[in-house]
C-alpha cells in the first residue's frame, strides 16, 4: 500500500464527509495509531519525509500535476507531524495522581486537550500559527510550544495510542477523537519485533534490562491489549513488510 499517495489524496481532496460533518473545516487530519512500539513515529516521519521530498520536487518543476490514476493529486503537500505523546501528564502530576507506575496508559494524558488541540487544527485561521507540545524521550517529559502548524499546513499527521478509543473506554475522553479525524491507519507488527523494539527503547533511555522488559510486558502490554481491541475501527490496517 502507498500511504504516501494515500497521505497526498487526502490532503488533495480535503477534508473527509465525516470530517465536513462537523462544519466545514479546511484542514486534513490522518491518524496514526498503533500499540506502543509498532513504529507509529517512525511511519510519520517516513511519510513526512516522502511528503517534503515530493513537494521539493514539485517546487523544482519535476512533478508534473493533473489527474493519475487515483485521481487528481496535488504536486506538493504541505504536511507536519504532531504526536498524541505531546498530551503525556507531567511526572510531578502523574505522582500527585498516584499513577507514576501506570505512565502511558489513557488516564495518563490529557485527552480533552489532545482533542482541543485537534479540533484547532481542523480549522486554521488566517496568520495563525498554532504550536502544539512535543515529549521529549531524554527527560521523559511533555515540552509545550514544540511544533509550529502554521495556516498554510494542509495535513496534519498525528500518530498515538489511543486515537480509536471508543465510550465506554476511559470514560469516552478519547472518543471525539475519531470523529474528527479523516482517516486513521493502524500499524501492525509482530509481538515479538514490537516487546523488543520496547524493551530497548527503555534501555536507552535509562532503565536497566530486567527493569526495561518488566515495564514492556506489563504497563506497555496492558495498554497494547486495549489498543488491539480497536483496531477495528481503522479505515486501513498497516503492516510493514
């Protein structure tokens, strides 16, 4: 599948009619949502990366525009990428809470902002930049005013957990979500390349192994089950050859 030309299709053809059933927004928004260490970042920078190049080449005037056979398609596509992981409570809120042991799990984030930032972003206004928060993995801390989306963006790549889930999960923050989304694409891996693509990235960034794999076989696998049972809901399911 060409998530690529699909990315470049939506963002040519606009917002979606579940999107335009909201009224009227300007702005594509696909979703990327995958279990924790699938590789949902990395899937968007990919398609990020091959948006910029194929815009680059149409600034240049190698790509020629008009019709293909999927369509009519834009030569560029002005695209960025912003993370759900953005949205991560900080830890000195988290131990307030005391849900410090469950960090990553959907009670865990600030979902009704997540979902005010997205609706933002579904409708941008003239001269507008709107900054949205990155998480920094060195510090394991959520940073405000990360990313710029200026008004000239026309698609919006967000990628994260919890982008499917439904009402009767957490208590329905998270179900807005989708509705405002023009499509979401799952990301599927195997079991085993995912627990240990997780179980390094824990070893990078600081924990011992034994520490690294007890957090990915549990905190990280209890929010993979409840990510799985969405995958349903995806209007393309991705696996990575």
């Amino acid at each position: 599948m060409d998530l690529v030309a699909r990315a470049r299709g939506a963002a040519s053809e606009g917002p979606s009619a579940r999107g335009a059933a909201s009224g009227g927004r300007a702005r594509v928004l696909v979703g990327i949502v995958g279990a924790p260490g699938a590789g949902k970042s990395t899937l968007a920078a990919d398609v990020l990366a091959a948006l910029a190049q194929h815009a680059a080449a149409a600034d240049s005037g190698s790509v020629p525009s008009g019709p293909s056979a999927e369509g009519t398609r834009a030569p560029g596509v002005s695209a960025v990428v912003v993370p759900m992981d953005g949205f991560h409570l900080a830890d000195a809120e988290l131990a307030r809470l005391g849900r410090r042991d469950r960090k990553g799990a959907p009670d865990t984030f600030d979902a009704h902002g997540y979902v005010a930032l997205l609706e933002r972003l579904r409708s941008p206004r003239e001269g507008v930049t709107v900054y949205a928060p990155a998480f920094d993995r060195e510090i394991e801390e959520p940073v405000a005013g990360s990313i710029p989306v200026g008004p000239d963006v026309e698609l919006v790549l967000t990628e994260g957990n919890y982008l499917l889930l439904d009402e009767d999960q957490d208590h329905g923050r998270w179900s807005p979500v989708r509705t405002i989304l023009d499509e979401t694409w799952f990301l599927e891996v195997p079991e085993q390349v995912r627990v240990e693509r997780l179980v390094a990235r824990h070893e990078r960034h600081g924990k011992p192994p034994a520490a690294a794999r007890a957090w990915a076989l549990g905190p990280d696998e209890a929010n993979a089950r409840l990510v799985a049972s969405t995958r349903d809901r995806a209007d393309v399911v991705v696996r990575p050859s």
